[in-house]
C-alpha cells in the first residue's frame, strides 16, 4: 500500500471533527449576491447564495474562478432594506455537471451579528 493509500485509510478511521468558527445559514431568496469577476470581459455576474456565516460565504456562479482569487461581491436583502460590500477569497471551487460552479471564500472582515441578521 502506497504512504498517500495508508494516510487516507487511516484518516478515514478517525472521527470527524467540525473545524468552522461560523454557524453557516441558509440564506432567503430576497438576499442577492453580484460579483465583480476579475476575468477580462467577464465583469459583473448574479450569483446564487448557498449560505454565509459571519466569516465566509458560498455562492454558485456560472462562471470558473481560481482558488485564491479576491472577488468584490454586493449583498443585498431588500426585506431588510440592507445591502452591504465585501470582499471575499475563495478557498473552494467544484464544478457540476450542469455548467455551474459552487465556490467557498473567506470574507477581508467578520461580519457583526446585526449584519448577518439583515441578510438572512
């Protein structure tokens, strides 16, 4: 068995333990995502928000961006009448078979709680 086949079987052995520091939520359809892809002639595209803690987000775009990459994102909820700037490194992208992309990212600043309660 190769070092990369062992350290995987013993992995999968242990328990898993939840890591994140965020409560993640799912978001209403109210709350809208725009970001602003740095791709030359890609530009502003919507964005679906899957969900968002006050240190993170992940969104489904149609459009590959690369791990690592700053995205300028606009959230809004106008139940709340509240829309708010961030930016966000992403940390995560996989593709779907059909064409869209689910991709997590770490937002520049934590968000307050009374931040995240307007968008939700």
């Amino acid at each position: 068995m190769s070092e990369v086949q062992t350290s995987l079987a013993e992995a999968t052995k242990r328990p898993w333990v939840e890591q994140r520091k965020w409560v993640r939520h799912l978001c209403p359809p109210e709350t809208r995502c725009l970001v602003t892809v740095p791709t030359p002639g890609v530009g502003l595209l919507p964005a679906v928000v899957r969900n968002i803690s006050a240190g993170g987000i992940s969104l489904a775009l149609r459009h590959p961006v690369a791990v690592g990459t700053v995205l300028d994102i606009h959230l809004s909820n106008a139940t709340h009448d509240y829309c708010c700037d961030l930016e966000v490194r992403v940390v995560f992208v996989i593709g779907s078979r059909e064409g869209d992309f689910a991709l997590g990212g770490s937002f520049n600043r934590v968000l307050s709680d009374e931040e995240l309660q307007k968008l939700l």
